[in-house]
C-alpha cells in the first residue's frame, strides 16, 4: 500500500457576487439575520452560460498547474456534485473533453456537501493500491439553478463554485493519514431536490409544486451537522493514531459559521485553527472544503507536516473526514 498526498489544488468562483442586501429585494429577509444565523455576507453565482463543468475546468486547470502535470498525464477524473450539468453524461466525462483529453477513466460521485471527501478517499484508493499515478478529484456546484430563490429558507445560504485536487503517491508517513466516510439513508427526507429523478420525473405538477428546488428541514440537519461534525473529526484522527494537540488546521464544511463554532468547541480546539470563508461563499456543497484548502495554501500559513482536518456532512445524510499530513 502506498501513501498518497495532494500534490496540487485549485479552486474557482464566478466572478458575480450577490449580496445580503441584494437577496433583500428579493425575499422577507434581512443583512442582519443572515448574518448573525450564518456567517454569510455574499456568495458568487454562475453566468447563464457556466454550468458545473465549466466550473470544474477551472479549478482543474489551476490545481494541475499547481501540480506541474498535464492534463494527458491524469489517470482518473472524479467530479463529487450534486448539480451536474445533466443527469447523463457524468459531469466528469463533460469535464474530461474540456481538458482536451480521452480514453482517461471519469465518474461522478454524489455524496452532496461530503462529495469531495468521499472523492479523496475513493480516488486514493487507486493510487494506494499501485493502480493508477495520477487522480484529479474535483467538487463543483452551481447550486444556484437548483435553488428556489422565493425560498427565504435556502436561498440565502447556497453559492456556486469549484475546487480540486491532483493526488499523487508521496513518501510513506504523509498525505493521507486517514479518513472516516458514512452516511444514514434515513435522513434522507431532511434535505432534497425531490423531483427531476426516476422516483419523481419531471411534469407540469412537480413545476408548480416547486419540487425541482432544494428543500430543507434547517434546524435538523442543523442539529445533526453539529452532531457529526465533531464525532467524525475525532475518529478520523484516533485512526490516524493523532489527537486534537496536533491539528494544524481544520478545513471544515463551510455550511454555516454557527455549526463550525459548536463543532470546534466540541473538538475543543480554538476557532482560530478553523479556516473559515463562508462569509464570502456561502455553502458550495462539494465544493466549499476543497476551495476553502485552496484558499488556506495560498495563505501560505501551511507548513510542510503540518497536520489538516478536512471534515464534511451533507444531504443523504452523509459526513465524511480525513487527516492529512500536508
Ligand atoms: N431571513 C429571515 N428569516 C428567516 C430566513 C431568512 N433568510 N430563513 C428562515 N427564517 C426564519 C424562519 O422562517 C423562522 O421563522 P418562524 O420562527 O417564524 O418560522 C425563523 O427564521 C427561525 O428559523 P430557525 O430554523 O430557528 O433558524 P436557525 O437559527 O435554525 O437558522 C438555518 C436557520 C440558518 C437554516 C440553520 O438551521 C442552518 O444553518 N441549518 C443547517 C443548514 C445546512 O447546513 N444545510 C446544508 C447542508 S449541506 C448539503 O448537503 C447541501
């Protein structure tokens, strides 16, 4: 078994920017309340002609450069999303004929706001078991098609973006430490696009019922974030025999700054070794741990060996995390 690091990353936003006060014209809501409730003041939306993929490009182009390969140089293509372009082809296959390349293996993961860590750990795999040498794990979301931006509820916590990551092997002892996946199938009411799927295709009824847009029960997928985010920072690191001492960093979900604030107290670490830009994307679903390492490394303030949380729930119920030594 090898080791396995990330040996580039990439991330990137549409360049439009909606604000608080913008989605106040919009809907009975306030700056203030969604500020104080979520942390977030703006969040960047797709142009009418970027669909997932072309976000996903980008943040792809970036993290390959980063990691000094060539597109034709990728062995797997791994896009984690829940807003594909379409239901068919996989967004990863879209993808793959952006960067100019065939033959390369591609698939979607759909893990929601957990996808990108489910991604990692499936496209490590490859590489752990001498597979492959070169993975490309992206998570990108225009969740702004999915939205229904009459609901006050949603409208005014979900962005759109992408970040990625290329995977490489790495010297035994460091990259990827650990990681903990899992899901509970029963939760799966609390947070849905209902319809568009084979359960519920689409009809003029599922139209006007609204049931094409994201539906959430807030408060408990609330309860549930705060629950399993702390749970699964924990076992991530015991399997990687570490404890809360040698967290350098951890890279949360960037849902709402309230669940990354109980969640941190629970680990009982410092809000200060959480890395936190929700304030100015909102919740990217897959996409929001990968930009938000993106935007920590190009702090500068990691450190080689530096000791990373990643840590994620979502939709499905899922929650995922990983340990990484950077
Ligand atoms: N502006 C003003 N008022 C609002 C807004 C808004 N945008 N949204 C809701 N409210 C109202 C509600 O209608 C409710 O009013 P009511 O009491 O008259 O019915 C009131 O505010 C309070 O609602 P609560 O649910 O108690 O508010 P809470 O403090 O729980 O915050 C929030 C709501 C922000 C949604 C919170 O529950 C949350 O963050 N939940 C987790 C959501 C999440 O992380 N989802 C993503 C999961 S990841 C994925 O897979 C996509």
């Amino acid at each position: 078994i090898r080791s396995v690091g990330i040996a580039g990353v990439g991330s990137y936003v549409p360049e439009r920017i909606l604000t608080n006060d913008e989605l106040e014209q919009m809907v009975d809501t306030s700056d203030e309340w969604i500020r104080t409730r979520t942390g977030i003041s703006t969040r960047h939306i797709a142009a009418e002609n970027q669909a997932t993929s072309d976000l996903a490009y980008e943040a792809a182009k970036i993290a390959l450069e980063d990691a000094g390969l060539k597109a034709e140089e990728l062995d797997l293509i791994i896009v984690a999303t829940s807003s594909p372009d379409m239901l068919f082809p996989a967004t990863s296959c879209i993808l793959q004929e952006k960067l100019g390349i065939k033959g390369k293996p591609s698939f979607d993961m759909e893990a929601a706001c957990s996808g990108f860590i489910y991604g990692l750990a499936v496209g490590a795999q490859f590489i752990a078991t001498g597979i492959y040498e070169n993975v490309l794990v992206v998570g990108a979301e225009t969740l702004s098609r999915l939205v229904d931006w009459e609901d006050r509820n949603t409208c005014v916590l979900f962005g759109d973006g992408a970040g990625a990551a290329v995977l490489r092997p790495v010297e035994k002892g460091k990259g990827l430490l650990s990681f903990y996946l899992g899901a509970d199938g029963g939760g799966g009411d609390l947070l849905k696009v209902a319809a568009g799927g084979a359960a519920l295709p689409a009809s003029c009824e599922t139209v006007e019922n609204r049931l094409h847009f994201i539906s959430m029960k807030g408060n408990e997928v609330y309860k549930f974030a705060v629950r399993v985010m702390g749970s699964a920072a924990v076992t991530a690191l015991e399997k990687a025999g570490l404890s809360k001492d040698d967290v350098s960093f951890v890279v949360p979900h960037q849902a709402n700054i309230r669940i990354v604030e109980a969640a941190m107290r629970r680990l009982g670490l410092p809000m200060e070794k959480a890395f936190i830009n929700l304030n100015k994307y909102g919740n990217m679903s897959s996409a929001s741990i990968p930009v938000a390492l993106d935007e920590l490394y190009r702090t500068q303030k990691l450190k080689e060996d530096d000791i990373l949380v990643l840590v994620g729930f979502g939709a499905g119920l899922t929650w995922g995390s990983a340990v990484i030594k950077w």
